[in-house]
C-alpha cells in the first residue's frame, strides 16, 4: 500500500471512530438541552466505546497485516446499532419511546449507523 493509500485508509477509521464518539456527544447535547435523562449519556456511551475500540483495532490490523476478523467487526457494529436503538428505544419508554426529542436521537444514530457501515464497507473490500 503506498503513502496516498495509507493515509485515505487512515482518514476512513478516523472518521469511523469519529461518528463512533458522536454517539455519546449527541446525547450530551439532548441531555442539556433538557430534552433526555442524565442516563441516556451512559447508553449513548456504549456504542461510542464500542465503536472507537473497533475502529482503533481495525487500523491496527490494516498497518501490521492483511486480517479481517476486526474489519468484519467493524461492519457489524452499525448494523447492531441500526437494529438495537429502536428496540431498545420502545423496550425502556413505551409509548412514549419517540416523544421529547427521542425521535430526534434516533434518527441521528441511524444516520451514523449507515454511514459507519458503508466505511466499514469499503474498508472491509480493499482489505480483501
């Protein structure tokens, strides 16, 4: 891989792990805005850790060999995020599982979830 390469490699997990770190930063901002709970931080916490460890992991394995397990990974996260935030999201409200700005947050992590996935994508093809 030559220098142009590795560093648009390097620019894709950065923005991975960055969309990653938006999980929690998102609902930081709900929840001062007043329109959440103080624990929605700790749930938009964990997909954030997940997601930057993955990332971080991945580029690991880009720079030293040509594995796939954490590109495969990589691409999994968003998807289980994709699917678990509006299960999770009815479960723990109910009826009111899209009301006072939830509706709002879950669109946002949705979008990040299907743009982690495409990077996951993409990154996961050129390791092929």
């Amino acid at each position: 891989m030559n220098n142009v390469q590795l560093e648009k490699s390097n620019h894709l997990y950065t923005t991975y792990m960055v969309l990653g770190a938006l999980y929690v930063l998102i609902k930081i901002a709900f929840v001062s805005a007043g329109y959440l709970h103080l624990g929605a931080i700790f749930h938009g916490l964990i997909p954030a850790v997940i997601a930057v460890v993955v990332g971080f992991l991945a580029q690991a394995e880009c720079n030293k060999s040509n594995g796939r397990l954490w590109h495969l990974i990589m691409v999994a996260v968003p998807v289980l995020i994709f699917i678990t935030t509006p299960i999770y999201m009815y479960v723990r409200e109910r009826a009111d599982w899209l009301t006072n700005g939830r509706l709002q947050v879950l669109v946002i992590y949705e979008v990040i979830a299907v743009v982690q996935f495409i990077i996951a994508s993409k990154r996961l093809k050129a390791v092929r």
